[in-house]
C-alpha cells in the first residue's frame, strides 16, 4: 500500500471513530500536552508521510486544520512514530483508541540533576603531551564523534568551544544550526557544528517563554548556564588558565576536546525562581532529531524527581530508541542521595552515573570564638577581611517582623531582618531552597559571610559554589559543634561574650585523601523500577567542577536583577557533572572502536572501573565508610583501562525485549518502549539473565539457588585463557562455571553460568543488600563485574 492510499484509508477510519466526538471550548480550556505514541507503525514510510497522517490524526480530532496547527507540536517521526499534540482528556481518550496507536500519555517534566577531573581520572597529566599510547592520542582526542548535548543550550562564543586547527564537520552528520533569539547560523562552527531547540511542549505546559522564562532566549542560546557547564565538560577544547576566582587555575578541557558537539536545547530557565523545566515533550523531540542528525554520543543530565516505570518517561523511551540505533546514551543517576531507592533513569540500555570527588578540595579555615576550628567549603572567601573576630548569628535569632522562625532558620525570602543582620556572618539550615538564594537573602539583609551546615546530607562533602556572598559549605561532623555554638540548646550565660567567627581566604587543596568517594547527593540503588538491574553503572567526578559558563549569566543562576556578577567558568556539583564525563570517554572509545555497540562500551567503562581510593583502600561513601555498589555501580570510570577491556558483556534490542518480558511489563507497556506488538518467549527465564557487566539478584531464598547466564566476547587477543576468581557476598556462596574460558580467536563469545546459593544458618540479616564480584583474568586483563544480592527486596 503506497502513503497516499494509506493516508485515505487511515483517514476514513478516523472519521468513523471520531465523529460523535463533540468539542466545546471548555474542553478546549481542560487541554494538556500528550504523547501520541505509535511505535514501530509506519516504519515503511517516509518522514514527511508520516507527518501527513499525524496532521490527518489531529485534524480530525479537533475538527480543522486551524485547530491541527494550534494543537500539534512535534512529529516524532525518526525513532518511532508519533506526536505531541495539545488535547483534553476526552480527545485523548478517543485518540488512544485510533488504529495504529500504542499509547496516549500526559508529558510530565525533568529536572537539571574541569581543569583537575581528567588529570584525576588519568587522561592529563600537566605540563606534558599525552603518550603515544595514550586514549586522547589514540584517538585525536575523540576528533569527529559526535556528542549530543540535551540540555539548556549553549554560549556559543565561550572560548571552549572555538574550532581551530580542528577538520571539516563530518560529512555524515545531517543536522542544522537553527537559528533564533540572538543566535545567528554562524555561531556554529566546526565545533558546535549543530544546534537546535525545542520549546513546544514547554510553553504548551507552562506558558510562552517571553513571560514565564523572560531572561530566557527563544534559541539555542543558554540562560541557565547548565548546558553550556555540561557541552564543555564532555567536549570543550583545551583553554589555559580557567578559574573561578583565581582558584583552581589550570587548562579547561573536555574529556573528548576534539569531538564534535550538538546542542538540543529542550530546558527552559523559569523566572522568579531558581529552577528549569523539561518536559517530555520537548526531551523526546530532541532524542529524534539527534538520531536522525547522526549524534554518536548522547549526554542527559536531567531525570525525574522520583523514579518512573521505563515506559512513563521520555529519557528511557528516547534512550531505547537511540541505543537501538547504535548511540551510546549517558544519563545522571540523579541527587536525591543519601537515601536507599533514589536512582532514577534506571533503564539497562543506558549508562547511569552516579557522582564522586576528585583529590581538589576549594576551603576556606573557619574558626569559632571558643577555639574550635574546621575546614570549609568555599571558594568565595577572595581576600583577609573576614579574618578578624565577627559576630556570628543563627538565622532563627534574626526573625524579620511578619516572618517565622522556620523559613529564618532556612533563610528563606525575606525571612531575616536587616537591622539584626548587618555586619554579621549568619548561619542558615541547609534545605527547601537552594544554597544560592539562601546566600542572595543573607546578602539582602546585609550580613558579610554565610555558613550552611549539612546535617541532612551527611558525610564529608565540601561544595564550592560561585555564590554572591563568602560562603562556607560545613561537613557533618563539623556541623552539630558548628550549631550548638551559635544557637545552644541551653540559655547562654550571661558572662559568657556573644559567639562570634573568623574566616581564612579560599585556597585550592591538591591531593586530598581519601579520593574520590561517592558524594552524599548522589542517588543510590537499588533500582525500585528493575530490581534485577543493578544501578547506578559506575561513578564520575561531578563535586565542585570548573567548567565553561555563558558570559551573560551570573554564576549564581538567579536573575540577573538579584546578582550582576559574570563569569568565564564557574563550579556547579551533581550527577549533572558526572554524567558528561563518561559522554566524554564514550565518546574516545567510539573514536578507537567505530564500530563498537553501545553495550560494548559501556561494558568497557564498567568492567575496568577501579573500587579503591588514593589511599589503596575500598572506595568509601560521603559518610566516609566503605560503599558499594548501590552507591558507585562498577566503580569510579577509569578511562586509559576501558580502552583495552579484553571481554565485553553485549546485548542488542532482542536482549532487552526478553527482559522486558522477564520483568513482568504486559504488551501494551512493551510496545511503549520499542515500538512493537511481539509475543513474549514461553519460558521467560530470570530477569537477571540479561547480560549486563553487573549481577543484581533481589530475592535469593534459603534452599532456592538462582542461576544467572551470561556470555562474554573477546575483544583482546587471539588465543586467550581467562579465569575466574570471586569475592563473595556475606552469606551468599557462589559458584562460576566453567572457570575458565578459551577464546582461540577475536570477537568469539564464550557462555558462563553463576550460581548463586545462600549458606545455611546464615540470619535474615541477608535481607540488607549484601555485595562482592567475580573477575575474569587473562593475566594482563581483569574484568570484573559488580554482584549484589539481597533476600527480600521484591
């Protein structure tokens, strides 16, 4: 059947279905922005065909073509088929019954979640060129890959991302630079060779951009700062002496400097707060064009709130897609850490990182009136003035009239009083804002330093954000000494002198131990929507990174009329930070291994990830206790060993259609994520049997051994012999077979089976998550893969 004979046909059956649909202007007022997803149907057509019968679709639905052109925002029309469309409840309803439709979904929205990291992390090393057998050698620094940035856009006039001396913009790539609110086509390059955004689904959710995102730019350009932060820590070119406030000082560069960069912007800055939105609608615009433009490399720093079943959201439907049609997708495991069940975006099919330290830590000496002094966090402390004896007071002691206690005590708006406040360094609780427009209200009512404990993030994370005030981030062991001194629980004696603080000026500190550990905000396992998936994959540096920032926004990302401050770079912490760092090295071992599947990469990076710290000893949690891999996945990413893994776990899309079976997701949930009407296998076999670089078994009963499969292929040479060896989990005996494994030649793929066994008598302490790992050796190779095993958890 051609597209026109098609187009009729389809046409007739929407009018059958839709003509006792009556529409009313006050279903008009009740509309929301919905997915129409429709998979796999329509795979034989051309782009355009598919958008005619799209229009078809919404034109019969609302009754004109003037109400179609009102209603529609995008055609997905590249990974699947399908469109976001304004409709009401009722037009959703009866377009989720049309013929050829899966599903009909509300968009929901997504949150955003360095001069050292990459000498941290082993690529640099200063003041020399890189060895010849070096990853960035080896492969022109990730020169021609091209890296997909969803994000906020980008200052395309940052020096990080100027084009000399690199080659012309790869002939396969087929995108566009879009133009708009002061963004030209020529401010994209051999470097930012495409830029596109998306703003539909946004000002259909939350209204136009010109009055609810005002400092925003209708373009590619970025207000925010985060995107431009992000494209630059996965790819920006080599610039000598970034820092922020003279701290920090070395050469900025991205984990890939040569690699080529494609902004799809689809985040949205709102005005009167601090905070972005991305909505499904624009998110999954963006994975489309990027699959169609030919990005190799996609880096998504946003994710829910909360964790969301895999067919609900736009990142996990656009990661399949994308991973299906060969690119390899990173995303942020999310900050809302410490807490158990955190990590979202939890697919398998994309790599999840989760954040970590590096040796640097920016601080400032703090000093009560009673002698007790610490290290804080900070790297706005800029000369000696507040190196003297100065009054120090709680932000619940300098309530303002009409105010309360709480929001003082959090230094929310307008909570503190001026005439309590002047001349004094205040402490503020850390939570239900952000720590900059805590440090914007203690500004307001004139204090001269701001100290922010954390209590309820616990462990030893030291941030340094660029605020607008000195402000110094305090430890947890340090925070309770910190409290009970300004504020104690019991009336102060009246002899006693009132409390006051001395601040040091900020210094940059190298080499700290331990390094790295995973920080406090940084979500944790286990995975609550795939239980036999272990998330996160592995760990990147994401605390306290220096990276690019758009000329025109104050490193504090407030509105530019509370802080005029501007700057080159500036340092910004989560998952956020973490995840264009493995984009980067994705992004090299696609350079070294064209033709590598996304699941061979991202076994490389895991199966070669290190779990020990500077010190030697086990990589610790922000609490400075050994972690595990519900914190770091794999590991921390060790970049110079993924290039040479020796075996690699592959898996392709009829891999994950089987586990989607597995893991109990009916038919029409299937079809949401790929596409396709299929029948499950008779046998489903073990959701954990998907063949992962990681073993995760959540339910491992007394008596009741489990047996896990997995196939390994060997990717280092000709005539190999690996064997196994295992650290097992408390109270869990496990045995591999066979032990060991002969490849006689270059990609063949070996099977082994891992049995898992409790050992009798041990208590149901098993319930807590218990962990440890099998390798495989071949005497220059280790490969090793994470195991975490708990009795009860489903």
């Amino acid at each position: 059947m051609n597209g026109d004979t098609e187009l009729r046909c389809l046409t007739r059956i929407l009018w059958l279905q839709l003509c006792f649909l009556t529409l009313t202007s006050s279903l008009a007022a009740s509309q929301e922005v919905h997915i129409v997803y429709m998979g796999d149907h329509h795979a034989h057509l051309q782009p355009h065909e598919k958008t005619a019968i799209h229009r078809g679709m919404v034109t019969e639905a609302l009754g004109s073509e003037e109400a179609c052109e009102k209603s529609i925002i995008y055609h997905y029309r590249h990974m699947f088929s399908g469109f976001a469309a304004r409709l009401s409840p009722e037009q959703a309803n009866a377009m989720s019954k049309m013929e050829g439709v899966i599903s009909v979904f509300k968009s929901g929205t997504s949150s955003l979640h360095t001069t050292r990291s990459w000498e941290f992390l082993g690529l640099d090393k200063p003041g020399e060129p890189p060895s010849p057998n070096s990853l960035w050698a080896k492969t022109n620094y990730g020169n021609d890959v091209i890296i997909g940035v969803l994000d906020t856009g980008i200052w395309p006039e940052h020096e990080s991302f100027h084009d000399d001396a690199l080659s012309p913009v790869p002939e396969r790539w087929k995108g566009a630079c879009e133009t708009g609110e002061q963004f030209e086509w020529t401010m994209c390059n051999k470097k930012i060779i495409g830029a596109r955004y998306f703003p539909g689904g946004f000002e259909m959710a939350v209204g136009p951009i010109d009055q609810v995102a005002s400092e925003d730019f209708r373009s590619p350009r970025d207000r925010d700062g985060h995107g431009t932060h992000v494209a630059s820590t996965a790819a920006g070119r080599m610039v000598p002496s970034a820092n922020v406030n003279w701290l920090g000082t070395g050469t900025a560069k991205g984990g890939a400097p040569n690699a080529r960069i494609a902004v799809y912007k689809c985040c949205w800055a709102i005005d009167g707060g601090f905070g972005v939105t991305c909505t499904d609608a624009d998110m999954l615009a963006a994975f489309d064009a990027g699959v169609a433009d030919g990005v190799d490399v996609f880096s998504v720093s946003l994710g829910p709130s909360s964790p969301q079943p895999f067919f609900q959201t736009a990142i996990s439907i656009g990661a399949f897609h994308a991973t299906v049609a060969g690119r390899v997708v990173a995303v942020s495991a999310g900050n809302g850490g410490p807490q158990l069940g955190t990590v979202v975006n939890s697919d398998p099919w994309s790599i999840n990182v989760a954040s970590s330290s590096i040796d640097r830590v920016f601080g400032s000496t703090v000093t009560l009136g009673n002698g007790y002094s610490f290290l804080g966090g900070s790297i706005t402390v800029t000369d000696d003035s507040l190196d003297q004896d100065l009054p120090f007071v709680f932000g619940a002691d300098i309530v303002a009239d009409g105010a309360n206690v709480t929001g003082a005590s959090f230094c929310l708006a307008g909570a503190l009083d001026p005439l309590k406040t002047q001349g004094k360094v205040v402490l503020c609780l850390q939570g239900y804002i952000h720590r900059n427009e805590k440090a914007a209200e203690v500004k307001r009512a004139g204090a001269v330093a701001l100290l922010i404990p954390n209590f309820d993030a616990g462990g030893i994370d030291l941030y340094a954000d660029n605020f607008m005030i000195p402000t110094i981030s305090v430890a947890d062991a340090d925070s309770n000494p910190l409290l009970d001194y300004v504020s104690p629980l019991q009336p102060r004696p009246a002899t006693d002198p009132p409390p006051t603080v001395r601040i040091s000026r900020s210094t940059t500190i190298d080499g700290v131990k331990p390094a790295p550990y995973i920080n406090a905000f940084s979500s944790v396992g286990p995975n609550l929507i795939a239980p036999a998936v272990l998330k996160p994959d592995i760990s990147a540096p994401g605390l306290n990174v220096i990276a690019a920032w758009p000329g025109a926004t104050p490193p504090s990302s407030l509105p530019t009329s509370i802080d005029q401050r501007t700057s080159k770079w500036n340092t910004l912490s989560g998952t956020s930070m973490s995840c264009p760092h493995v984009a980067g090295v994705a992004a090299l071992l696609k350079a070294l291994y064209p033709t590598w599947s996304p699941a061979a990469i991202k076994s490389a990076i895991m199966t070669t990830a290190l779990t020990v710290d500077n010190t030697g000893g086990e990589l610790k949690n922000s609490s400075n206790l050994p972690g595990g891999p519900l914190n770091y996945g794999a590991g921390n990413i060790n970049p110079e060993a993924a290039a040479d893994p020796g075996l690699i776990y592959e898996s392709n899309f009829d891999d994950f259609k089987v586990f989607l079976c597995s893991n109990g997701y009916n038919q029409t949930e299937r079809q949401l994520i790929t596409g396709l009407f299929y029948d499950c296998p008779v046998s489903l076999g073990n959701p954990s049997d998907l063949n992962l670089p990681s073993v995760m078994i959540p339910d491992l009963d007394e008596g009741q051994p489990q047996f896990v499969k997995r196939t390994v292929t060997n990717v280092g040479p000709s005539m190999s012999r690996y064997t196994v060896s295992v650290i097992e989990p408390p109270g869990v005996k496990i045995t591999v077979t066979p032990s060991e494994l002969f490849f006689q030649r270059e990609n063949e793929a070996v099977d082994f089976t891992i049995q898992f066994e409790r050992i009798t008598g041990v208590p149901d302490g098993l319930q807590v998550f218990v962990d440890g790992s099998f390798t495989w050796s071949d005497g220059v190779h280790k490969v090793t893969s994470p195991v975490v095993v708990a009795a009860n958890f489903l």
